[in-house]
C-alpha cells in the first residue's frame, strides 16, 4: 500500500513539473541552456529533468525524438532512456 501512495505521489509531481516549462527552464544549467536553444532551432522541446545520483540530465521530446543534454551540455540524441507514458 505504501509503495502505491508513493507512486501515486511521484505521477502527481511529474505532471505538475510537466506543466511548468519555464520552471523547467530556470533549472538548467548555462551549458543546457545553450545547447537546448541549439535543439529548439530544430523542434525539440524541454520535457523533464532526470537529477539521479546528481547527474543533472535534460530531457527534449521532438516527435518521436529524444535527446539528453548532460550536466556539462553535451547533447546525445541517441540516449538509452526510457520515457514512461
């Protein structure tokens, strides 16, 4: 039961944050926001932040598309991520 309020509580959190890109955005670091600005010129949008084990990882979306940007700005659209939906 608890392991079901817990999740319940994370779905609640995720669909606020999702709501909030502007928040999102404040959240980034220098080099993820330029190399976010760099995707957006080509559809990509802010979806979430993925922060585990302080790995400060930026999540866009562009149709089917995914690309991460690391902590450092790196930018990888070929991640090993999985999105739930």
């Amino acid at each position: 039961m608890a392991a079901a309020m817990q999740r319940e509580d994370l779905l609640e959190r995720r669909q606020e944050v999702l709501g909030d890109t502007d928040k999102l955005w404040e959240s980034l670091t220098l080099a993820q926001k330029f190399a976010a600005s760099s995707l957006a010129q080509f559809g990509y949008k802010l979806s979430f932040i993925r922060d585990v084990h302080d790995t400060h990882v930026a999540v866009l979306s562009c149709n089917d598309n995914i690309a991460v940007i690391s902590k450092g700005g790196e930018i990888n659209t070929h991640p090993k991520i999985k999105i739930r939906l």
